[in-house]
C-alpha cells in the first residue's frame, strides 16, 4: 500500500474585484537572461553579469542560447505593481518552467518548485516593495522531474526555460485557496458521487 498523494490546488484567478482595473499582470515578454550567473545575478538588477535578452514565455535552446548541461541558468526582469492593487495579495504563477525553479523577489527568497510541466504558485505580498521591483528565478532542466518525465529524451534536445505563461495576479485578503472538484465512477452502479472541496483564507493586509 502507497501513501496517497494530494492533488495539486491554486487560487482560483478573480475575473473582477472592486475598483481595481485588471486583476492579472502578465509577466511576458522580454527578460534578461544569463548562462551561467553569478549569485549576485538574483540579488541587484545591476549585477556584472554577461547577460542577454530571451522572450518569455520560450525555451532557451529554441532562441539560439546554451546552457552547460546540470547547470543553472538566470532569468531576471522588473515590474511595479499597479496602484490599484493596494490591500490586495500578489500572487506569483507560472505554469511551467522547465524543469526545476528557485525564485528570489528583491533579492529575498520566495520559493521554490520542482516539475517542469506543471505550475507553480507563490505568495509574493510580504517581499514586494512601493514602485520598481526586481524579480529573478534560477532555472536548471537535468533535474530528476526531466528523467522522470523524459521530456529532454522525446523533445531530441535539451528542454530548459520558462515555457508556458507566467504572470501576477491579485486576490482580496479573504480569498479562495483551494476549488477542487472530483468525480468518483462506479462502473457497477454506472452512477457517480461528486465532491467538493474548497478552502477560505484571510491573510493580513499589505503596506
């Protein structure tokens, strides 16, 4: 007998909130983009690295750029977070980023992810600051998600990069944490049972 693993749950994305504009902010685009970069590379956006541009969201291979194979490779870029989004949480989601993904905001550690073709949601709120702010993920693909999931082995080259969207988007201090619905089939009763569930959280408002 196994033990049972969770099913993944996300913030159901509001479509509207009161007086705010645009509940989402898609991070897309182009970022700054680093081989092999220094620690330093994820702390300042100034830091003396050899950096290039790389369209978000894309594999770095298919942009003509290479990564030594185990390493790690930098993407960095800046955003200021809408005025109307005051009193509201910020949340970070990437629905994929190949293979395995630590992510610093202002040089602080928000998390990290390993899974490279599933999402990953993060709670950035507490490290964001009034204006410009500096976001930076560290990005390695021969991670054991890769053997796993022998996406290098069937692609016939070295996946690796941000590759689906990433974005922001804001949530009310009580919101929705968990919607999830399953249905369990009976082939013997050709009838099935529906269950629901669902998490409320109220989390403290930021400066």
């Amino acid at each position: 007998m196994t033990d049972s693993i969770p099913d993944p749950v996300y913030r159901p994305v509001p479509t509207r909130l009161p007086n705010v504009s645009s509940t989402t902010m898609s991070l897309g685009g182009t970022w700054q983009f680093a081989a092999t970069p220094s620690d330093a590379f994820f702390l300042a956006p100034a830091a003396p690295d050899a950096v290039e541009p790389i369209e978000v969201p894309g594999e770095w291979v298919m942009q003509g750029l290479e990564v030594p194979a185990g390493q790690i490779a930098g993407y960095r870029r800046t955003f200021t977070i809408p005025s109307d989004w005051k009193g509201m949480r910020v949340i970070l989601r990437a629905d994929a980023i190949y293979s395995e993904a630590t992510v610093w905001m202002n040089g602080a550690s928000a998390g990290s992810h390993l899974g490279g073709f599933t999402p990953m949601e993060l709670d950035i709120t507490d490290l964001l600051r009034p204006g410009e702010n500096l976001l930076a993920i560290a990005v390695r693909n021969d991670t054991v998600a890769d053997a796993l999931a022998s996406g290098t082995r069937y692609a016939g080259h070295p996946l690796g990069g941000i590759t689906r969207k990433i974005r922001l988007f804001a949530v009310p201090l009580v919101h929705a944490t968990e919607f999830l619905v399953n249905a369990d089939w009976d082939p013997a009763t050709r009838s099935a049972a529906i269950t629901l569930r669902w998490a409320i959280r109220a989390s403290r408002r930021w400066r």
